[in-house]
C-alpha cells in the first residue's frame, strides 16, 4: 500500500502557522514512507474564497520547502460536486441517510433545550427530497466508533451519544463532514494528519466511511497550537499569518524548524537541529497531545541563531528585500541611488550578530545611506545634556586632525576627549553615535564612522553641534 496523506487548507485568509506545521509534519511522513503528498484546496466556501489565498497558500508551502511540483495537485473541493452528490444519494437510497424539514427552533421547542442536538424525530417519516429539507445519517443507536489515532491512541465514542448529522443542506448541496470524505476517497488518503480540533468531526467522519463501503483513513490528530494564555491561536487576536513573519524577515529554515517542535522534540538535549535531522527523526507516535505554545519570543530567538549562522555573502543576499524594498517589503526610507553595497558589505558582519530578524536591519544601517540621519528625538534628549555641546566641539577637532580614518585610531580619540572630562567611553560615545546615527543603540560606533567617512561624520557631528546653540 502506498502511503498518501493530504493537507486540505481553506483560501479564505492568510496562512495560518498551524496549518504549516500540519503542513510540514505531512510532507515529512509522506517522505518517510517513500508515499506521495496530496495539496487539496477546500474552496466550497464561494462568499469568501479568493484567487489571491489560494495563491498565497501554494507561495507559503513554497517558502517552508515544499516547493510546486513535489507534491500531487492542486485538487480543488468544488470540482469534485458531483461525488459529493452522489454519495449522499447512496447513503439515502441505503437506508443510511433521510431527509428532515425540522427547524432548530422546533427541535428547541420539542427538547426544551438548545444543547441537547437532534431529536431524531424525522427518522421515520420517510420524507423524500425537497426544498428546505436537510438529509441527516442516521447514526447508529448501539455500540461505539473506536479511531485509530497514531497521537491518541484509541478514543470511543458511544453512537448513542452521537446525533443525527446532516451530510447535506436545504439545497442539496454536501456539508464538510461528507465531503472531505468523499475527497479523501476518491483520492485514495491512507492517513489522516490534521489538528485536534478536528477530532470531535472523526467518529461521524468515520461512520461515513463504514457506511459508503471504504475502510477508513489511520487518523493522527496533532496537539492544538495555543499562545501565552493557553488559548488557542486567533486570527482575530493573535499574530499567526504565516506571510506576516516572512515578510518581518524571519527565515525559512528558523521557521520551519520552530513549527516542528511545537508538540515533538529532536533526540538529545537539543532544539535547533538541521532540517535533515528533523526529516529522519521525526515520529507521528512521539508527538505529544498536549497544547502546543507557540511562543514568539523562542522564535525570536531561533531566528537570531539562524542569522548569525548564516555565511557573510548569505545574510548580504537574505537582507537585499529590506534593503531594496523589492516584491512585497516596505520600501527602506533612502532612494535606490542612494543605496551604497560596498557600505552595506563592510558592516554586514557587525550587523548580522545584532539583529533578530532581518527587517532590523534597515534601522541598523539607515544612517549610511540617508543625507541626514533619521534623529530620534528621545535618544537626542538623552545624550544631548550638559557638556554635550563642548564634547561634540572637541571630537570634531580630533577627528579633523586625524591622519588615519580608522576604527582603532577613532575610538582612541574619542577615549581621550572623554578623559579631559572625566568621562568613560561609553559616556562620551553616546552624543557622537546619536549626531552621527540619530540613535543610542546600534552598530559598533568607531567601525561604523570609519564606514561612513571623514567628511559625512565630521559634517553629522558639526550640525549636531548647531543644533545645541
């Protein structure tokens, strides 16, 4: 038997991160199985399906490495319609299924109750099909539905306790529980990898398969992704697109990594592994069924790890989006002329141990490519206080006279202007880095001066002074 699983998103929104790592842990099973990964696009939801999502879901698959053509599809929902149809007029003419013109308000009105679910009160009325009526299956009234879960082990469900679902609407047309059946059929799915929350739908999805003849699917239900509240991860309230992190600048092979530790862990006391290690290691029996946390300040971090790793001329070609503005990136605030690569090789490496994600690096190195630097006012009143004015005076004679326009020779000047007055380096650095940078924090000073110039840095320090009469 050939192993084939499918990962079957929604193009109603942005990528979720859950859906990724479904996604990933999908594509890695299949891999391992030697078996084939199938992409099906559910897009029977019409009122909020867009071209543009379901672009975005093959360009997010593309980014975490499942690139287009290594897998089976796209299939899409709605063309298989008439399978769905058909199955359901099976499922009726078995005996399996039967219509029902119940409201929920008289359901209400019958139970007293708007919890208690269907009272099966069309069962045996034998209503044909018609306009309004719904078509229900009827489930059976004994015994119980065991699922075979690779995470859960064997969850019962008691059939009594399972209502009367409808498998299609008013209008004929199939609910998810049946479709995504008979999809899974037709394209012969041998295994279910999806999330927790889909595990209520399995006994009845289960049902469907015993009832149209086909040995069920072996389901793996993977722990729900939660955030610091422990509650389950919200487009409405939580940062969760997976287009939004790449496009913050976090890196592929960070996220791809980080997604696949949120309920399983590689061997040993180790969490940042390569991607290879990950597809050999990796078992669906091992995942944890507990709540995931999907922490983004851990991913913070693994993404920080992942820049500095990279090789030099590797993060010069990862910043290039930020620092270019091309394809979807915010433009930078300097015009393209302005941009100057020699610059931005020379402190690439002192750039690369200080930023998280790559986006940081335009307000790392803005003050290279701007005709004046961006001034932040809160850091210009911290550093601008009493003796700021004579400090600036003094640092721009030093450098004038300086024969060597050198990092080491910069920092030694400015060491001894600080020592007149009775200053450490530190003290005495931060008017110059802000006159020169317009900000308290960043690049190492004195090797950026020496990359800016003579002539703009003593111009920055001299408008700075200006500015303080």
């Amino acid at each position: 038997m050939t192993v084939r699983v499918r990962f079957a998103p929604s193009p109603t929104g942005m990528f979720h991160v859950g859906g990724a790592r479904s996604a990933l842990q999908n594509w890695i099973f299949a891999k391992q199985q030697g078996g084939v990964f199938v992409l099906r696009v559910e897009d029977t939801d019409a009122a909020r399906n867009k071209p543009e999502w379901t672009e975005g879901i093959l360009s997010a698959l593309e980014w975490i490495g499942i690139a287009r053509g290594s897998y089976e599809g796209p299939y899409f929902q709605s063309a298989y319609a008439g399978e769905h149809r058909a199955a359901a007029r099976r499922l009726h003419d078995a005996g399996r299924a039967y219509y029902c013109d119940c409201t929920r308000e008289a359901v209400q009105a019958r139970t007293g109750s708007q919890y208690q679910g269907y009272d099966g009160f069309c069962r045996d009325r034998g209503l044909p099909p018609g306009a309004g009526r719904a078509l229900r299956f009827r489930t059976p009234d004994e015994g119980a539905t065991v699922v075979v879960d690779l995470i859960r082990g064997e969850p019962t469900f008691e059939n009594k306790l399972i209502e009367d679902f409808v498998i299609a609407r008013g209008d004929g047309s199939p609910v998810f529980l049946l479709a995504n059946v008979v999809d899974d059929m037709t394209m012969g799915i041998t295994h279910v990898i999806r999330a927790e929350e889909h595990l209520p739908n399995t006994p009845k999805q289960q049902l469907l398969w015993d009832a149209l003849g086909v040995k069920p699917p072996i389901w793996a239900h993977v722990p729900v992704v939660v955030n610091e509240k422990r509650q389950k991860l919200s487009k409405r309230r939580d940062k969760v697109a997976l287009e939004a992190y790449r496009d913050e600048g976090y890196l592929a092979a960070a996220m791809r990594n980080y997604l696949m530790l949120l309920g399983w862990a590689p061997s040993g006391d180790r969490e940042i592994v390569p991607w290879s290690v990950i597809e050999e290691e990796f078992r669906l029996t091992e995942v944890n069924p507990s709540p995931a946390f999907f922490d983004e300040k851990k991913l913070r971090a693994f993404n920080g790890e992942y820049i500095r790793a990279l090789p030099v001329d590797e993060f010069v070609a990862a910043c290039q989006p930020w620092l270019t503005g091309t394809g979807t990136i915010a433009p930078p605030p300097w015009q393209p002329a302005e941009f100057d690569a020699a610059a931005f090789a020379a402190v690439a490496p002192l750039a690369q141990t200080r930023i998280a994600v790559l986006s940081e690096i335009v307000p790392n190195v803005d003050f290279l490519f701007l005709a004046d630097p961006l001034i932040d006012e809160a850091a210009w009143a911290k550093a601008m206080k009493e003796g700021a004015a004579e400090l600036l005076d003094a640092a721009v004679a030093g450098y004038t006279a300086l024969e060597s326009w050198d990092a080491e020779s910069l920092k030694a000047t400015l060491e001894a202007v600080g020592a007149q007055r009775g200053l450490k380096l530190g003290k005495a650095q931060a008017p110059v880095r802000v006159a020169v940078t317009g900000r308290t924090v960043g690049l190492p000073l004195f090797e950026s001066l020496e990359v800016l110039g003579r002539e703009r840095t003593l111009a920055r320090l001299r408008a700075a002074r200006l500015r303080l009469v």
